[in-house]
C-alpha cells in the first residue's frame, strides 16, 4: 500500500507483499522534508507524526501476525510490525490486549506479538472479508490519528 515516504518504499509494504523489509532511511534520508536548517542537519523530518512511523521499523514494539492467506498451498502467517500506541489509540481489542491483559514478549528478545480479532463464523463474510488487503488501510487510519481523509485513494471497489 502507499508509503507516506514518497522517495522510498516502507518495510511495511515489503511486509505485506511477503518480501523482506526494505533497510531503514540511512540518516539525513528525510532531511530535504526538515522544517528548519538545524532539524534538516539532525536528520529530523518536517512532517512528523505518528503516520511518519507506518511502515517503518523505528521504535516498534510489537508484532501483529495476520493469518495465513486463504488458499496459497503452504501458506505461513505474515507478521507486521507496529507500534502499540498507535493501535492501542484506537482499538478497544488492542487496548484491551496490549495493556489490560499485558501481552508482552516471550523473553527471548523478541516483540509481543497478537493476532487480529477472530472473525464471527460466517463462510460468506470470511470468503469476502479480505484481511491481507484490509489490514493496511486499516493500520493507515490508525497511524493518521483516525482520519478518513487519510485513506483517500486506499479503499476502491476491488477492497469494499
């Protein structure tokens, strides 16, 4: 799905097409977007906010595995990277997860990790409800402080 780094292409959506995420911005990358000379040299970028960070691996603290996907013969879970904050802002499920119920690391070093709601049983809704296509424009709401006008452009036909 779009990165909001328009010079780059965001782990996130490496993630999403099951290839491995793209290296970080190498310092300064973002510098041309600084909002001041001295941000522009501390490699701080203009636009930042909490959308900055979708798709990048800088501070996540967390893994959220999407199931395998639904007919690919041999399919594994694909595993996101995310922020807890960003999806504990704005989901009740994950905020009931990440600090209610204190999912936390295994204790190897590794990221908690959670899965998404479990869908109802219903064959028709499974057989439409895309979670691979949806999880993205759903993590960009979260990311962009819960605005729709952040999704302009994600949601089309093909993924409603």
């Amino acid at each position: 799905f779009p990165s909001p780094h328009p010079a780059s292409t965001g782990p996130m959506e490496n993630q999403m097409d099951g290839e491995p995420p793209a290296p970080p911005p190498a310092d300064g990358e973002d510098a041309d977007n600084a909002a001041d000379p001295a941000e522009a040299e501390a490699g701080i970028p203009k636009e930042l906010n909490l959308l900055y960070f979708l798709g990048r691996e800088d501070l996540c603290d967390c893994v959220v595995r999407l199931p395998p996907r639904p007919g690919v013969p041999d399919a594994e879970p694909e595993e996101v990277k995310c922020h807890r904050l960003a999806l504990c802002s704005c989901s009740g499920y994950f905020f009931r997860r990440f600090v209610t119920e204190g999912v936390t690391a295994s204790g190897d070093g590794a990221l908690p990790v959670v899965e998404p709601p479990e869908l109802p049983e219903d064959e028709e809704l499974r057989r439409q409800l895309d979670v691979h296509t949806l999880f993205p424009i759903v993590l960009r709401y979260a990311y962009s402080g819960q605005s729709w006008d952040a999704l302009d452009g994600m949601v089309t036909a093909e993924n409603s």
